[in-house]
C-alpha cells in the first residue's frame, strides 16, 4: 500500500494538509530538542530518521532507507494553520517530506523479529484514564501529557500507542497484543540495559505528535522487568508481520525555504 507519493502527487486520497509556515535548515549539532507550543512546532538538533518517525508513526527500526537519516540533524520551526490542531501535525511533516525533500515512500508488511506486548500471567495492573486524569511523573495534570527521558516515559496512552513508544526503546517493533481497548495512565522508568539492545529515545513521536519530558521517577530493574512489575505486561520476542516504512527516494540537500 503506497502512502507517499511525491512529484505532484497527493499523499493520501484526501486534501494534503501543509503548515502556514516552515523553515528547514541543517543543524550543526545533534541536541535532540522539540517543543509544541501553541500553534507552531520548534525541532531543534534531531535526525530526520526521528522526525520520520513523527510523521508516520513507526518505531526506529520500522524505517528502512538511507543511513544518513540518523546522522544528518535538522532545524524545523514551522508555524500551524488558523484552527489546526496537534493531530494534524504528522500530516503537515508529511507534507513538509515531500516538498523540502523530495520524499516518496511506500509502507509495506514484512516478517521481523521484535515483541509482542501481552497481558502478564498475573494480569494487568494498570489504571484506566478518566475525563479527569492527569500526568506528569505519577501527578495529575492534562489529559494525554507525556514525558519521555533516557530511562522513562509516562501518560495517558492506548495500548498501541505504548507499542510504539516501547518499540523504539528496543531492537525491534513491538505489537500490542494485550486485547485491551482503553486508555491508561502510564508510569514507567528502567536502568536502560545495553545488554538488551535497549536504546535512549532518539525524539520522536507520541501518540499526538513530539517529544516532551519531565523528570523521570525511580528506576525499576531492566525495560522487561519494569513492563511486567509496574504494568503486569510482558514483552514476548517473535517473528511478526511489521509494518515497514520504506523509503524510495529522499534528497540529502533540502530544497530551499
């Protein structure tokens, strides 16, 4: 199923929809940055593997293309349309691939070893969210805040969205499995294990779009353990159909601002 198709082309079937405004540039330096604010977005320092994966909403090694991606950092300020909202800025990041760079992609199912995330033979022990709930590092606060760091991340998620947040702290995808249909509130932190072929997050998506962080709240153990202990799920490794997005051409030089 092809999803991008550059050249004068629509990326979907319906109207593309674009920023107000937006400036590309090369960064000097990797600092791994991103704010959403109201109605614009500032990527300050992150590789455009992990802007990638923003815009399409796949884990790190759900990407298949050139290995400049990770190397590569950019600068993306770019300004929100009168009435847009936060949901809409992977399709604006999408289009903004297209134009500043030429993208075409296509995404594709292959067989991949990764995880399969299961309810844990004690059962789950997570907290479903209410109209009220709120988050930040176990407190209440807004509705879907999420805070991401080098040994946590924590909020208010589905269970494919805790999927894809864990799958890019691993080697490997991670399909939800679990059979759960709500949202809960999510509190997990680790002592990241090399061993593992865990990785610090590299920025990147949450279910609504960029990386926030607050400080993280006290390790458990190995990202395994910590599933299983704090929110009674297990990672299961197998081979599993994984949906790949595959790059088919991107242009290193961006086009001009």
């Amino acid at each position: 199923m092809y999803v991008t198709i550059a050249f004068g082309m629509q990326l979907y079937a319906d109207d593309r929809v674009q920023f107000e405004a937006a400036s590309v540039k090369q960064a000097s330096q990797c600092t791994y940055e991103s704010v959403l604010g109201p109605g614009s977005v500032a990527i300050k320092g992150v590789p455009l593997k992990s802007v990638l994966m923003a815009a399409f909403k796949v884990g790190h090694d759900q990407i298949i293309g050139p290995s400049w991606l990770e190397s590569d950092c950019f600068e993306i300020f770019a300004k929100l349309p009168e009435g847009s909202t936060s949901n809409q800025i992977p399709m604006m990041l999408q289009s903004l691939f297209v134009e500043r760079f030429k993208m075409a992609a296509h995404k594709e199912n292959r067989v991949s070893t990764g995880y399969t995330l299961v309810i844990d033979k004690n059962g789950p022990k997570l907290k479903e969210a209410t109209a009220g709930s709120i988050f930040v590092a176990g407190q209440p606060r807004d509705v879907k805040t999420v805070r991401m760091d080098g040994r946590g991340f924590g909020g208010i998620m589905t269970m494919e969205a805790l999927a894809k947040v864990l799958s890019r702290h691993l080697d490997g995808p991670v399909v939800d499995a679990t059979g759960l249909k709500g949202e809960y509130l999510i509190d997990l932190s680790w002592a990241p294990d090399p061993a593992f072929g865990q990785r610090p997050p590299s920025g990147g998506a949450t279910e609504s779009g960029l990386q926030g962080s607050n400080a993280a709240s006290t390790p458990i153990g190995d990202l395994f353990s910590a599933v299983r202990e704090s929110l009674g799920l297990k990672l299961e490794a197998r081979k599993t159909q994984v949906e790949f997005l595959v790059i088919d051409h991107i242009e290193r030089v961006r086009t001009e601002n």
